[in-house]
C-alpha cells in the first residue's frame, strides 16, 4: 500500500493548526517546499521529509505509524483546483482525489474551436452544467442546442453526448457529474 505522503502531511499541518508558512518558517525551508510536497508534486528526501517534519516537531517513525483518517478538504483556492484537461480543453476539477466521492465539480474552458471530439461521448450517471462565458454548442441525443452565458445543460450521460465551442473566444463553464467520470 502507498501512502500518500503529501495528504499525510497536509494532515498533521492542519491537525496542529500550522499554516504552510509557518510550517516552512519552523523547519527553515521555502514555503514552496511544504507546498510542492503537500500537493505531490515532488517526492522528498527522506532527509527533506524530516527537515520538515522537525518544524512540527515530530519524528518520521511517528510520521508513518499514524493511522491517518485524512479529513476532507471542504474550501479550495483557484489555485487549487486539478488540472484534468489538456490541449484546447482545459478541465480544472475541484479535489484532486475523488476516491469515493459521488459528484464532480469542474471549471471548463474551451479555446475557439474545440470541442470533445466527434465520436459522441457516453457514460453513466448525469451531468448538467451552466454557460459564464462564451458560445457553446451542446449535443445530446441528437438535439442540438447554442448556449450561452446564462444557459445551462443538465441530462442524463448515458446519451451521446457532444460539447463545441462555436464562438471566436474562449467558452468558460461550471458543470458537475455523477459519478465522476475523469
């Protein structure tokens, strides 16, 4: 079993009511540091590990020997949201694991011109989502629709489904699905 070392210290911060800068002020590292192990962007030293772990204090026996009920995270900065796009679609999720979780919250953006491909997309569970910015041309089982801000798409995701941009700038949308699909 892997343990995710980042969430375990995002943990043991929060449990002792340490921000990240005062974390990384402790242990005389870069806030960056705390921050890139945190979000598991980069896998520390085990020297690293324990430089860090001395601003708690806490010793690395004792880092790993907790039985870690992570609690979840309920607020995210902008910042903070995954990255599960790529190319012309860009897909920030809210929550970076949703393991176990029921709905997906997303911030999508389509460049001009993109769209989800032309084989229509299928899966089960519903999905709605509503327009901020921009032209977006929806398809769902054969009805097309051009929504914009404002306007808003909920359905079932066992339909084939299809998502355009059709407009000369970027299309911003919030949706959410269940169960994730990402």
């Amino acid at each position: 079993m892997e343990i995710d070392i980042g969430a375990r210290l995002k943990a043991v911060r929060q449990a002792r009511k340490l921000s990240q800068r005062e974390l990384a002020r402790r242990a005389g590292v870069t806030n960056a540091t705390v921050s890139l192990i945190e979000s598991n962007q980069v896998n520390p030293s085990v020297g690293a590990l324990k430089r860090v772990l001395d601003g708690v204090p806490m010793g690395l026996a004792e880092f790993f020997a907790q039985d870690m009920a992570v609690p979840r995270q309920a607020f995210y900065k902008a910042e903070e949201l995954t990255e599960v796009g790529r190319g012309k679609i860009s897909f920030r999720q809210v929550g970076a694991d949703l393991a176990g979780r029921a709905l997906q919250i997303l911030v999508e953006r389509y460049a001009p011109g993109a769209d989800t491909g032309r084989v229509p997309l299928k899966h089960e569970g519903e999905e709605g989502g509503i327009v901020i910015r921009g032209r977006l041309e929806v398809t769902v089982a054969g009805q097309t629709r051009v929504l914009g801000p404002g306007d808003a798409y909920y359905f079932e995701s066992s339909q084939p489904h299809r998502f355009r941009n059709i407009g000369g700038e970027a299309c911003e949308i919030v949706s959410a699905c269940t169960p994730p699909s990402f």
